[in-house]
C-alpha cells in the first residue's frame, strides 16, 4: 500500500501506516476466528492433543475430514502461533500450553466457549444493523440458540477454578453457612454451571436457579439430573423482578445483573428474599468506573459483546442499560439503593469483580 498517495487532508503516514498494520492484523483474528471454530467443532483440536504431532494426512484420518481442506486449515493455524511445524517431517503441532486452551475442556484457560457466541453473532448481524438503526433492545432469548451454550461453556472454567476456592471463602462467613446447610438462589443462573458447582461443594444445602429464559432452565435442570444433584437443586423459570420467596442464607447473581432491563429491582427483591444475616454476591465484569481507564484488552471483549447482547437485552425491557462495564461505583450505588447497608469488594480475577452486599 502507498501511504504516501495523494489525499486532501494532511496526516500522519506513520500513524497511518501503524494501525492499517493493526487493522490487518484484527482482520487476520477475525478470520482466523472461524478456522478456530472448525477446530473446535471437527474436533481437530482434541485429536492434536491426543495423538501429538500429525501430518495433514493423519489428522484428516484420525478426524474424518478430507486431507485438502485440512492441510489449509493446519497452515493457516500454524501462521497463527497457535501450531507449530516442522518442514523435514510435515508434521503440525499442538503445545500442552496451547491444548489447554483449545482442547481441554477441564482447563481454566479452555476458551473455545467464546467462539461458539461468535458463532451466534455471526448469525444474528441483520437483527444488530436493526436495533443500531431503531433503538430497539433484542432478548436474550432471541439471539441464535449458540449464545446460550456458549456463555455457559465460556463461563464455565473460570467458574470451576475460582467460586469456591476463592470467591465464596472471600465472603462474610458464608463458606460455614452453606457446608453446615443453607439455602442459596442463584438468579440470572442460565445453563446452571454457578449453581451446580455449589451444588456439588455444598452437599447439606438447597440451591434454587432462577432465569427467565425457559431453554436455559431446560438445560439447567437436565444438566443437574445428570450430575445427580437433582434432590438438592432447584430450577424455575421466573424473570428477575418477580418474588423467589424468602429466608435465603445466600443470594447470588453471576455476570447477569448489567444485563437485567432493572437491575434495581432485582437487587429489591435480594434483599427482600435475604435473612437478616444473608449476603449477596454479585459477580461482574472487570471493570472501571470511567471509559478511559477501560480501554484495554478486557474492555475491548467487554464493549464490544456489551453493544450487541447486554445493552440490547436490557433495552428490551426498557431498562437502563449498564453494560458490562458499567463499574463499581454504580453497582455500589444500586445496591445501596436496594436496601444494603454494607457493601465491598470481596476478590477479584482479571476478568471479574466479586462484591458482597449484605
């Protein structure tokens, strides 16, 4: 490209030429976006991480796809940093580094979740262009059937690696309550994943998952009978400003309340539905409460999956709108509001703050 062509207003070639290089590169991730959703739904991943280095041959073979494509698909990985290869042998490798985040699903660092919500966005940009040009908000439950499973799969590790080694021992006295027996509604629960995974560490206490999204509960509830949690869990289909009942130990609300069309009502009814001596816990994107100390690598995730699926989803309702980064300060100031007295940061990851209202 010239960057030196003709043009009516001065600029900086420099720059110019810093961010086509930066603009190619997004480009490239895109794209590669879909070979890595290839990989994961061939299985091409797994079978480099079971059978070690392979040839475009092997792989194809030990997958059941055809050689050409393949052989495509293992170079455009290897131009990525994700395979390495070796010209003497023709042979594509997968790191254990690498495995972890592409092939083991029991990996904190597994993240092919993420790429099955692109999946959904892929197939849902005509409902986005609408709502950008009318303001109009779009339901969770109307996004393509591929958001669903993948937030729970996105989720999903970061949540078996920290709720209850870290998140719930962080809390004011709650760790006790439940692995004596309390009683613990997950609102906003979705697929199930945060409560199942209380469920399973805290045997001597009743969880309640609540979403309005009825697939979800659906999932959620066939999740539990498999896991063979179903005597002390819970699912219903109620939307997040309706009663749950009352005299909870333990009320939670996992990467969901910024999504809620009233996120203040939802904390009303917490509050409302909590005992005397219960706390809340919500879990919320990493985040500052300014845009510009949020322009980074996990901000740019969070706005951008923030414009097309929590900002509209709140809309639907007519809703505030948080986003997902919408900072401590406000969810300080909406839980105060709900009727907590006490509010504070509890942990945190890169990813996630934890607060504890009570």
């Amino acid at each position: 490209m010239d960057m030196n062509s003709n043009s009516s207003n001065a600029f900086d070639s420099k720059k110019l030429e810093e961010f086509v290089t930066q603009a190619i590169s997004d480009l490239g991730c895109s794209l590669g976006s879909m070979m890595i959703i290839l990989g994961d739904r061939l299985g091409l991943y797994k079978a480099l991480s079971r059978f070690g280095p392979m040839t475009s041959e092997e792989l194809a073979h030990n997958t059941n796809t055809a050689e050409r494509y393949i052989r495509e698909w293992l170079a455009s990985q290897a131009a990525a940093g994700y395979l390495t290869y070796d010209p003497e042998n023709k042979k594509f490798t997968l790191s254990a580094e690498n495995a972890m985040v592409l092939a083991d699903e029991n990996s904190p660092a597994y993240l092919l979740g993420g790429y099955q919500v692109l999946r959904s966005i892929f197939k849902d940009e005509d409902k986005f262009v609408k709502i950008f040009q009318t303001g109009e908000g779009l339901r969770w439950g109307d996004h393509h059937h591929d958001l669903y499973e993948g937030t729970a799969k996105f989720f999903r590790p970061n949540y078996m690696s920290n709720l209850v080694q870290f998140w719930i021992p962080a809390l004011d006295g709650i760790e006790q309550i439940l692995r004596k027996g309390g009683k613990v509604a997950d609102i906003g629960c979705g697929y199930g994943i945060s409560t199942t995974i209380m469920a399973q560490q805290y045997p001597n206490s009743r969880f309640f998952g609540f979403d309005n999204h009825l697939p979800s509960i659906e999932a959620a509830t066939a999740n539990a009978k498999n896991e063979k949690l179903d005597k002390n869990v819970k699912f219903s289909q109620v939307s997040a400003n309706e009663p749950i009942g009352n005299d909870y130990d333990f009320v939670t609300f996992f990467d969901c309340l910024h999504d809620m069309g009233d996120p203040l009502g939802a904390l009303k009814f917490a509050k409302q539905s909590l005992k005397p001596d219960g706390s809340c816990m919500i879990v919320e994107p990493m985040a500052n409460d300014k845009i510009e100390d949020n322009l980074n690598m996990v901000g740019r995730i969070y706005y951008a999956a923030s414009s097309i699926i929590c900002v509209p989803n709140s809309l639907a309702d007519k809703g505030i709108a948080l986003g997902a980064q919408a900072g401590e300060n406000m969810v300080r100031n909406l839980a105060l509001e709900a009727g907590f007295t006490k509010f504070r940061r509890a942990t945190q990851t890169p990813f996630n703050i934890i607060y504890e209202a009570k």
